[in-house]
C-alpha cells in the first residue's frame, strides 16, 4: 500500500458544501462523548465534525449508537491530544479514542478519521493508496449519498457535498458518483446498498439498482466472515423480508446463499401453505420476526433450506420426506462457509432439526413434552413453531399447548433427576453393559410419564423388571 499523509491544502475547509442549519443536540452518552472529542480537536485548532451514520440516524430520528468524528487532525496529533488512544487504523488515518464520561455509565469508544481520499482498490476492498485531504474528497470516497453527510454540533451547520440530505427526505439510498466504481472500489458495498434500503425504509436509486447485478459475482472477492456479519444485520434489524426479496431480485442471493435462492418456485402443498411456494413462506416468516435472537434469526431463515433437495410429488400432493434432519445437516455447512461461530453453527442446526418436532404435541406423551420443554434451545424452538404457523396455516394450537405444559411445570425442572441409577440397578445383580442404560432410559420414561413417582417405586419396578428378564 502506498500511503500519502501529508496534508492536502483546505484540510478543515467545507466551501462547496450545501450548508443547513440544524440543531443535532446530543440525545445519548455516545453522542455527548463524540462532541466532547470534537471541543478537544478544534480548542487545539483543528476541524472536526460528527460524519456519517451517526448524523443520517440522528437526522431521521433513529437511535444513534456508534459515533464517528472526521477531523484535520492526522493521527499522530490526535493520539498526542487524548490519554488514551488506540491507533486501529492509523495507515488509514483512524484512531479510536477511549473517553470515561463522569456521567455515563460506562466509557464509550469514539472513531475518529482524519479526512482523506482513497485510490488504487486491489482486492475488491481494500484501497491501495491513502491520501489525507480536504472534507470534499473525504465525501466523495464514501458509499452513499446519506452516509456522506458532516455535522458541526458547536455551530449546529450539516455540510452536504453529495446531495445526502435531499435523499434522506425523498427515502432515497444513492450511490455517490459513478455506482459501478463505487461497487468495484469495495464489493461489500453490494450488500451495504440492499441493507440500508431495507433498515431504512428506503427505495434504491434505480442508477444504483441497475450497477448491481452485473457485479454481483465481486461478492465472491469478500472475506465470507463479512458476508456473514451484513447478512447477520438484515436478518436482525428491521424488514429482513425486504432485504431478502431484493437481494433475490438483485442477483446477489444466488451468490452468497445458493441454497436459499433455489427456494423460489418450489411449490407447497396449498391446504397447509396458502401462502405460496417456500420462498414465499420463508420471506413471510422473516417479516414476522420482532428482535430476533442471532440463533432464531439465521433458524428462522434456514428452517424449510431441506425442502429443495428432498421435494417429491406423491399420492396427489408435494411431500418433503426428513426435510427437518437434511435442512439441519445444509444450515451447519452453510453457517461454517461463513466462519460462523461454532456455537451458532450448532444450535441453528439443532433447531432446524427440530423445527418439526411440534407438529402434534395434541396426543405426545408427557415424557416427550418435558424434554422438548428441557431443550437448551426450547425458546427458539418455541417461537420458530409460532412464527411457521403464523406465515402458513395459522394455526396455534400446539403452540398453545405448549405454552401451558410450561406453565404447569415452572415450579419444577422440565427433566427431574432419576428416581433410580445404574450404581442401584448393578446393586440388584444386573451385570455391567447396555443393558444398564436402556433400563435406566425406560425408567426415566415412566417417571416423565407420571408411572412412577418414588424412588422405592422405581427399585420395585426395576426389580419386577429383572426377574421377568430372568
């Protein structure tokens, strides 16, 4: 990388922005805590101003949780201004500054860049050249037109070099510039662009819309860890129904979730699925979701992913024959493609493996309830059940069911401890081996299912159980 850090001329200079008044008043620690680093940078007679997400949520009234600083300040003078520093990117002229408020309850990290522009994209993300610069270019090396926007709290002015402002009243997400170039520069940007659009609310500019498709396979340049967090903040935030639809629509599904994209025309059977084929059923599902675990959200968008592979039409109906189990066995390889933590990988399987599982708890025996009520992941698998009937057939009976085995039995655990153990049954003359384990196993069947309650009951069973084995 060929890095340029000498100050370019009009550093802290905003002549050529559209220049609005607007009060920002901090509404947050972070927020306060950000406008503290920027009295510290301009009393030592730098340029420095609140950039990017932090004012586009503020100005549309979201919750603003990260704040950025740009700033003339090179990293050097900015690390020399505050006791504790860490220099994450200073070839990229970023430092974060750590700042214990006296009246937050916790200290709060503040990004701060030194304006620059960026050239030379080699490797569909990362720029070759970095130049410190002037606020103007420091606009024009940024994704979107929104996320371009500066803001001077002391003086309560927003610079806008790229129109930003004017999208976020029209509900607009604009590339800057050339849309291609921008794409190219950093392919995650792809994702970015159907993320926003959908988090937001937003249309996409049909400029923009329209540079898409044709670089789609750029995906394929990004870490698969990357891929995964921006499709990780589209299943979590607001309207991942949206984001699916137009990452579908846009080419870009097919190439980072193949699995998910051949759901589109797979037909269901339409007395149980009235609402469409499993693209259509999955996307419904997401839409239903409400702050969604990380666990449930990826389970909720991977919980029919075995129905391709294993669909047949048979006896006059569409039949997916152990969907639930192939599904599971698809979700993990699919998790562990993206580098996803091993725990997620896990319990997103067990769940899709699941998802099934409370078909019919109307004529269930009891034992079989308590350990579905015992699952380490019962809560997604509750309401992953809900929310599959709620974009199908509507029906919530087992669910309802469920809810009041749970209720019955919160005073006690869902899976007691065992009324009789292995040392007992080896002390009545069973010999060591799998014999010792299945009747354990049987024991503790009767004991869920109210057969036996007593630890003496349990002895005299297993006794009469002995002698009729002989």
């Amino acid at each position: 990388m060929n890095l340029q850090h000498e100050k370019a001329d009009g550093a802290g200079d905003f002549s050529g922005a559209v220049e609005t008044v607007l009060a920002l008043p901090p509404l947050r620690a972070e927020e306060a805590a950000g406008d503290g680093v920027i009295a510290v940078l301009r009393r030592a007679g730098h340029t420095a101003c609140r950039v990017g997400g932090c004012v586009r949520d503020r100005i549309l009234g979201r919750p603003v949780t990260d704040v950025d600083i740009a700033t003339s300040a090179t990293p050097e003078q900015v690390q020399a201004l505050f006791p504790k520093t860490y220099a994450v990117g200073a070839a990229f002229g970023v430092v974060i500054v750590h700042v214990e408020p006296p009246d937050a309850p916790e200290a709060v990290d503040i990004e701060v860049a030194t304006f620059r522009s960026e050239s030379g994209y080699v490797d569909g993300r990362h720029p070759g050249q970095v130049c410190f610069s002037s606020p103007r270019e420091d606009a024009s090396r940024r994704d979107f037109t929104i996320n371009a926007l500066f803001y001077d709290p002391a003086a309560q002015r927003l610079y806008d070099f790229a129109g930003g402002l004017e999208d976020l009243r029209a509900g607009v997400v604009r590339a800057i510039g050339d849309p291609a170039g921008r794409f190219r520069e950093d392919s995650l940007r792809l994702l970015r662009a159907v993320r926003f659009t959908a988090e937001l609310g937003f249309t996409l500019d049909p400029a923009t819309a329209a540079a898409i498709p044709p670089l789609a396979e750029r995906l394929r340049l990004i870490s698969p860890e990357r891929i995964f967090a921006e499709l990780t903040r589209m299943l979590r935030g607001r309207h991942p129904d949206s984001a699916f639809r137009l990452l579908a629509d846009l080419g870009l599904l097919e190439v980072c979730l193949p699995e998910i994209a051949v759901m589109r025309g797979v037909a269901q059977p339409p007395q149980y699925h009235p609402e469409g084929d499993v693209w259509e059923h999955t996307l419904k599902l997401l839409g239903l979701m409400e702050n969604p675990s990380e666990t449930l959200a990826w389970a909720a968008l991977l919980h029919d992913v075995g129905k391709p592979p294993t669909f047949e039409f048979r006896d006059g109906r569409e039949r997916f024959p152990c969907h639930a189990p192939v599904g599971a066995e698809l979700a993990r390889g699919i998790l562990e493609r993206f580098h996803a933590p091993r725990a997620l990988c896990e319990a997103v399987a067990e769940v899709v493996g699941a998802h099934m599982m409370i078909g019919d708890v109307t004529g269930m025996r009891p034992s079989k309830i308590r350990r579905i009520l015992a699952r380490p992941t019962f809560v997604e698998d509750l309401e992953l059940h809900r929310l599959d009937c709620l974009s199908s057939h509507a029906d919530l009976a087992n669910y309802d069911r469920l809810l009041l085995e749970r209720e019955k039995l919160a005073s006690e655990p869902p899976i007691p401890p065992p009324l009789v153990t292995g040392k007992e049954l080896l002390a009545l003359g069973l010999a060591p081996g799998p014999k010792v384990g299945e009747l354990l196993r049987e024991a503790q069947e009767l004991q869920l299912n109210g057969e036996l309650h007593t630890p003496e009951e349990a002895l005299e069973w297993a006794r009469r159980r002995l002698a009729s084995a002989g």
